[in-house]
C-alpha cells in the first residue's frame, strides 16, 4: 500500500483543479469558433491556443504530482505520463490516449502551421471539456484526496 498524498501535494493538486475549472470556463467561449475567425483574428487565437495550453500544463503537473503520490516512476514524455496513470487503473486507457494526445498538442501549437493547429485545437475545444472533467472528478476521488 503506498502512503497517502501528502498535505503539500494533495494542496497542489487542489490548487491546479479550481485553476482548471476557472480555464475550462474560460474555454467555453469558443465552442463556436471557425477557422476563418482563428485564421483571421489573432488575439482570439492566441486566447484559445492559451486556454488549451494552460489545461494541458495542470493536467500534466496533476499526473506528475499524482504518480509522485503513488511511489510511481514519473515517465520523461508527457504522453507516457498518462499511459502510466492508465496502467495503475487510476484512469482508462481510453482518457490516457485522450490525454496523451492532449498533451501534444502543447508542442504543436507553438511550432505548426495554422492549418494544423486548427484541427488539433478546435477537437480540443469540442472534447476537451467532457475528458478534462472526468479526469479531474476521478482525481478528486483518489485515495488521499478524500476525506477519511
């Protein structure tokens, strides 16, 4: 049996879920946004591209902290963080692909083309909601994050 989160972690990562609710709420601004509008409109882009960005970096520190918490190896690609979580049963491999290549999108938005950055961030933005909530509700109930 691996010792419970500590108070500093277990703070941290309650610290890092409000911060995502507040981005997540945030992110609900763009559900209708278009291509021509992301093409066109820089400040709207950068808002969404950091919207995403700032969700995916909380879900990574989540995954990192949690691991820590478990007594687990911490994997060196962010991809693999998630794989991990997954095979400890602390979520599905399904959320870990979903999280995986959420992760990714991280890089991508810094170094694509708009075209590419597009299809990746607006299935994101149509998605990313619903699996971010989940998997913060599944943290949430994590041994340690309760109350015992």
């Amino acid at each position: 049996m691996t010792p419970p989160l500590t108070a500093q972690q277990k703070e941290s990562i309650i610290r890092r879920l409000a911060f995502m609710q507040v981005e997540l709420a945030d992110l609900k601004a763009y559900e209708n946004l278009t291509y021509e509008v992301y093409r066109t409109d820089r400040h709207k882009r950068r808002d969404a591209e950091r919207l995403v960005e700032n969700l995916a970096n909380a879900a990574i520190d989540i995954a990192k902290i949690v691991l820590a918490g478990e007594g687990l190896e911490i994997p060196t690609t962010y991809r693999e963080l998630f794989a991990q979580l997954a095979r400890y049963g602390l979520i599905s491999p399904a959320m870990a692909d979903w999280l995986g290549e959420f992760s990714r999108l991280r890089n991508v938005l810094a170094h694509q083309y708009l075209d590419i950055k597009w299809e990746r961030l607006k299935r994101a933005i149509d998605e990313g909601p619903a699996v971010l909530q989940e998997f913060m509700a599944l943290v949430e109930r994590l041994p340690g994050m309760v109350a015992e």
